[in-house]
C-alpha cells in the first residue's frame, strides 16, 4: 500500500512519508478499538444507545453543547430554513427532507451537490412553487441534518436508496410512470443521471445543473488522489488531513487547525501524541508552497472558486459558512465526503450515461404495441427524450468545453438540450431563478407532440 502512495507522492519529502507509514503501523495497536463496537454510533456528544442498525448522528437543534442560545438565532443552516420540513425515519438513519408548494402541482424532486445541503437549491425551489409546483428537497447522508450510514459506501446504491425512501416518505404519491422531474446539481447531477438510466419510467423529465457523472479523471491532483484513496493510509489519518482542506481558508489564517477548529470527528488514540505529531508533519508538507498541487479555483477540496465559497443561500448565509458548520458539528460529514469522491458516481459515468442515452432514444422513436394491434407507442416517463444540461459558463469544475461533448458522445446529438448561464459552479444558487425558468421553458417543450432537435433554449436564457 505505501509503495503506492510512495509513486503518487514523489514530491513529498521522505521524512514525511515516513511519518505516513508510521502513522499507518500505529493505527493498527487501536483498530481492535473500533473493530467490533456495536450499537448506534453517537454523533458530537459521543452518545450510543443499542439498536439493530448502525449511523452517525447528524446535527439536532436545539446545539446547547455546540452554540450558544444567542448564536443558535444566527445558525447558517436552521433545520427550518426552508418550508414544509420533516424528519423522516429510515433503516439507514433519519434523513431531512423539505416538501411544499400545490398538493396538485406537477412534483420536482431536487438533489443538491457533494458539500452544501439541499439549502443551496432553494432559490430554484422557490421560484418553482411559486409558478404552481410541488417541491420536494432533502439533505444527503452525511449532509446538514441527515445522519450518515455507518460501514456502507457512499455509491449510486446508497443514493438511489435514499431517493426511494424520501419518495416513500411523503404522504402524498410521487411515484409511478412519470410521477415527478428531477433535477439534479453537481454530485446530485451525476446522481440523478444514474437514477434515471435505472428507472426512467418514473421521471416526467431529467434536468442537469452543472452536473457530474463525466468529469474526466485527469482534473485530479495527486494529492487528492492519495488523500482520497483508501487503504493508503489510515481512516482517521485521512479524516484529519481531508478536514483541515475542506476547512474554509478564513479559519486556517496561516496555521493548520486546532480540534476545535475542526469539530468532531476521528482523531488518532489519545495514547499515541507521536502519531498526531506526525499527521500534522504531513500536512505541513501538503500545503507547502510550491508543491504544483495549490487548489487554484478556490479554498478548499469542495469549492468551484471564490465565488462558489462567497456564493450568498437564501437565508442570507454563505457556501463557506455552512461549510464550516458541517465541519464543526456534523460527525459524519468527512467520511461522507471521502467516501463519495471515492464511490460516487462523479468520474467517466461514460457506460450508465450510454444506459441513459438507450433510454432517452426508445422515448423517442415509438415501438409497435404488443397486443398485436400496429398500434405505436412510447416508453413511459422522460417525455420528449432529452436530458437537459444547464451549465455555467465560467464553472471550473464542469467545464463546459467537456461535458457538451462528452454528453454528446454518450446521449447522441438528439439526447441532450443545453443551457448556459453567465455563473460558475455556484450557478444553481446565484442563478436559481434562471435555473427554473429554464427547465419550465424545457419541460413545456418536451410535453408537445412533435419537438424539434433542433429547439433551443439558450437564446432566451443563454450568455
């Protein structure tokens, strides 16, 4: 394992390396501590209680242990920060979910990105509802007020999961041919493309904004890459270092952050100080200057730039700031995280996207019926058989110049409809409004019965 971290770290110094593969050793004498703990795994107060299932608890207001109750009046995520908000009780742990807007409105679930919770989408939820939709948000496992499944990877399977218990969860139906729209933004777009190539029946229509799934491999550094591997070094040891980089840059000022900075979560055995000196020789290294590997779209390993981190929610706080909130308070959000980047479905999706494509084309050219009538007809659900892409046009994480044609590539030049906003990743907070009005425009252009490849919608909202 450490040969292989000694190929993608050659610019490392030996002495830190060699700190790693102490580290590593040391962490094997208190594995046999975490080995074989059974029960609910508490969240930041460190509380267990038996059950049959196994999660890290996510944040619960009121935080007395975490803020003050004035602090508590000024929290950038609030668990009521949008409407219609409701705890739902699952096998995997509770999920958050929000539901509002006309009980006979068409239904639009929305999937938000890798860090920032489902708060992020709500400038485009609002504006929804307000043209007579019914929306449904909810947080991801390890995200804003949903706990995180302990032991599982964070892949299509967990997620898919997830949606299915949310739609399952409201008390009103959403499933069945074409019961709702998805859209899906950043991680949620990689994710909601997956769902749909599994089950497009569902799914009135499918909207990407700034979405995942086809980022080439090639934009990871290789620190990211060893950073986010696993079994190169050890789980905590990850943890630690991956914390301090998702740290908005505000809180690191020149010096690598104190426990408190960082909130809870794994650190090494408290009997073993010589293993954490060593951790933060490490990280020393990996921030030096000069080392070819500066994240220069922004401060930390989830930004898409300043503007992304300075990117304004609808309640008035940051991207940075509920960023930060997470580190501090959210015990299973690192791991979340780091498991996502490894297991999700983020990188060169290129075989489900071409799933995706086959299922796009027989919404498009109708199949004789089989009762032996003649009679044409068309698959159920993604009417019209487009995907609709709405892109930033200055996003440095979905580069606009790859994924229109590796989309192309894999949909077919009929498979896809594409929108360009002046914004960058941050495109679905600051442009939510536009983001909206583009998909209605698409989801009313889909329902006709004849629709020419040729539409565009990027003339009336486009740069």
């Amino acid at each position: 394992m450490l040969a292989t971290a000694l190929v993608c770290a050659r610019k490392v110094s030996p002495c830190v390396l060699a700190g790693a593969a102490f580290v590593t050793v040391v962490s094997v004498l208190g594995a046999a501590v975490v080995r074989g703990r059974g029960g609910r795994l508490g969240g930041a107060n460190g509380a267990k209680e038996p059950s049959p299932t196994f999660w890290i608890d996510a944040p619960r207001e009121p935080q007395s242990q975490v803020v003050s109750a004035h602090e508590a009046g000024s929290l950038p995520y609030p668990q009521d920060a949008l409407p219609g908000g409701r705890d739902a009780e699952t096998p995997y742990g509770t999920i958050r979910v929000f539901e509002w807007g006309p009980e006979d409105g068409e239904r639009v679930l929305l999937l938000h990105g890798i860090s920032t919770p489902c708060l992020a989408l709500g400038g485009i939820a609002h504006t929804l509802v307000e043209s007579g939709y019914r929306v449904m948000l909810f947080d991801f496992f390890g995200r804003g007020y949903s706990d995180t499944p302990a032991g599982l990877s964070f892949d299509l399977r967990l997620y898919s999961s997830q949606i299915l218990l949310v739609l399952a969860s409201s008390s009103l139906p959403w499933t069945g041919d074409g019961g709702f729209h998805l859209m899906g933004y950043s991680l949620g777009g990689g994710v909601a493309a997956s769902f749909a190539s599994y089950f497009p029946h569902m799914l009135r229509s499918l909207t990407l904004v700034a979405g995942g799934g086809l980022i080439r491999r090639a934009h990871a550094s290789w620190t990211s890459k060893l950073l986010y591997s696993s079994g190169i070094l050890p789980n905590w040891l990850l943890e630690r270092l991956i914390r301090s980089r998702l740290m908005p840059a505000k809180q690191q000022l020149g010096r690598h952050p104190r426990p408190e900075d960082c909130g809870p979560g794994p650190t090494a055995p408290p009997e073993q100080p010589a293993a954490l000196a060593e951790a933060d020789m490490l990280l020393a290294d990996l921030r030096a200057p000069g080392r070819g590997d500066v994240r220069p779209h922004g401060n930390s390993d989830a930004s898409g730039g300043d503007s992304f981190d300075n990117a304004v929610l609808p309640n008035g706080a940051t991207v940075a700031s509920v960023m930060e909130w997470q580190l501090r308070n959210h015990a299973g959000f690192v791991r979340a995280f780091m498991s996502t980047l490894n297991h999700g479905p983020i990188f060169e999706e290129r075989e489900t996207w071409r799933r995706l494509g086959s299922r796009l084309a027989e919404r498009r050219h109708p199949r004789a019926g089989s009762n032996g009538t003649g009679h044409q007809k068309l698959e159920p659900g993604l009417t019209g058989g487009k995907v609709l892409l709405v892109l930033g046009a200055s996003d440095p994480v979905i580069v606009m110049d790859e994924l229109v044609p590796d989309a192309t590539n894999v949909l077919g030049p009929d498979g896809l409809q594409t929108v360009v906003l002046d914004a960058g990743h941050e495109v679905a907070i600051v442009k939510g409004p536009e983001v909206a009005m583009a998909a209605m425009q698409f989801w009313e252009q889909s329902a006709k019965p004849t629709n020419s490849p040729k539409d565009s919608l990027a003339s009336t909202f486009g740069i």
